[in-house]
C-alpha cells in the first residue's frame, strides 16, 4: 500500500493474520525515494492520494530529508500497529512488530529500533 500508511483495514488484515493465521511477527518495510513520502514533503496533492499524504505528514512532521522520513513514516506505522488493542491481547503468542527500510539504491534493508 502506499506510504505504509495504518488505518482500521489494515489493522484488521494485520489482527486476522496474529489471531487466525499464527502470525508472529509484521514487518512495516518502508523503502527510499518513496513516492507517497516524497508527495507528502514536496507537494499538496488533492483526490484521494491526499488521504495518504496528510497521515504520511503527520508521522514526518517539518523533516524534508527524504530518507528520515521513510524512517519517522515507518515508526508512525509500527507504533499505530503495536498499539491496536486486538494486536496487544496477543501478545501471550509472542507477537513482535518492527519496522525497516528498504534501501533501493544498494538492496540492503535496515531494521529500525
């Protein structure tokens, strides 16, 4: 999805997932020169892709290096996801969330504290 953006679908896919499928861990993997996060740094787009940029906007607040923000985005994400209720309860099953970024310009990932 673009922008790795959170809302109640995905949590709902990503509580499925943890409490029918065994799910045990959920990697949100953002990735550099992302569109979505570049839309949210550099422009105001209308439509429904604003949506996106607005939340993207708020997890990156004033940051316009591109690669931060990917990193702040992803944060926001593994944050919206660690504190959904449904996603807490099973913790018992050893449920871990953690997020990465994905660098396009070397392949390699980088997994974020």
């Amino acid at each position: 999805m673009a922008g790795n953006v959170i809302d109640d679908h995905q949590l709902g896919s990503i509580e499925y997932a943890a409490g029918h499928l065994g799910t045990n861990l959920i990697v949100v993997l953002g990735h550099t020169q992302c569109g979505a996060v570049t839309a949210a740094i550099h422009h105001d787009p209308d439509g429904y892709i604003k949506f996106i940029t607005d939340e993207i906007k708020r997890a990156i607040g004033q940051e316009t290096d591109d690669y931060k923000a990917a990193m702040l985005n992803v944060k926001q994400s593994v944050n919206i996801i660690e504190s959904s209720l449904e996603i807490q309860k099973d913790e018992e099953h050893g449920l871990k969330v953690i997020g990465a970024v994905y660098r396009i310009e070397d392949g390699t990932v980088e997994f974020l504290n």
